[in-house]
C-alpha cells in the first residue's frame, strides 16, 4: 500500500510534464514546419536554436511557450 501511495504522485507529475510537452508541441508545430522544417530531423536543441533565430517570426503563443521555458 505504502507503495502505491509513493507512485500515485510520480505518475500525477509525469503526466502533468507530457502534458506541458504535447501543449509546447501544439504551440510551435506550425512555426517548426513553417520556419524550420529543414533541421526537423536534426534534434530538438537544433530545432529549438531555429525558433530562436526566428522569435520575431514565429506566432504568439510558440513566443510564450519559449519564454515560460526560459528561452
């Protein structure tokens, strides 16, 4: 029982940080495909670096995104 107590809030907190990903995901999708769809397939700090370049660019909400993310 003291098991299950332990994980119910490992799991309430791994489900709440995918959420946050999937709504950063929602967020940026369209701008990565827009703006840099060419380094999509060189990882997430390379595709991140291009959003940066292009933050005057990019929509609102991936704006806000990144800045709640401390970009």
């Amino acid at each position: 029982m003291t098991k299950l107590l332990f994980a119910i809030p490992l799991i309430l907190m791994a489900s709440s940080a995918s959420a946050q990903q999937k709504q950063g995901h929602d967020a940026c999708a369209r701008d990565v495909s827009r703006f840099c769809r060419a380094q999509m397939q060189d990882g997430d700090q390379i595709v991140l670096a291009c959003l940066k370049q292009n933050r005057a660019r990019i929509s609102k909400p991936c704006q806000q995104m990144l800045a709640s993310h401390g970009q």
